[in-house]
C-alpha cells in the first residue's frame, strides 16, 4: 500500500488511488473514475487536481518503497 497522497498545502487528499478510481480520506467506498479526465478537488484549498498525475504519483511512490525495502534487505544481508 502506497499510504495517502497529500495536497501540496499539506491537507490529504484521498486515501488511495487505484486503477479503477480512488478511496476517500476517512475511509470510504470506492468512488470510480468516470473517465480519465476525471479531477480531485483539495477540500483545504479547493485546487484541483487531474486523477491521472496522481496515480503516476501513488505509482511512483510504491517504486519507492519497494526500493527502500530492497535496500534495506541488502543492508540486512551485508550485516549478517
Ligand atoms: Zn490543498
């Protein structure tokens, strides 16, 4: 799990984003996108944002963690 994507003022902006659209702040069902344009609104600061940047962000944040993770397991390995 990739954790929350934040507005750049600091408010969350929704839970998770996936391929079929993305989870609320708070929990929550599903809310699917209707169509790749679809944009998320910041409840703070009302800038909106285009639903695909942010799946390329979730995306890019899970590679990063799995980088850490690799990382960390060389570190583990070297240890020992
Ligand atoms: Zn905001």
């Amino acid at each position: 799990m990739a954790g929350g994507i934040s507005c750049i003022c600091g408010a969350p902006l929704v839970e998770e984003v996936t391929d079929r659209g993305i989870y609320p702040v708070g929990g929550g069902a599903l809310i699917p996108f209707r169509r790749t344009t679809d944009y998320v609104m910041c409840d703070s600061c009302l800038r909106t944002y285009d639903v695909r940047s942010l799946m390329a962000r979730a995306e890019t944040a899970e590679s990063i963690e799995s980088l850490e993770r690799l990382a960390e397991t060389v570190e583990e390995a070297e240890q020992g």
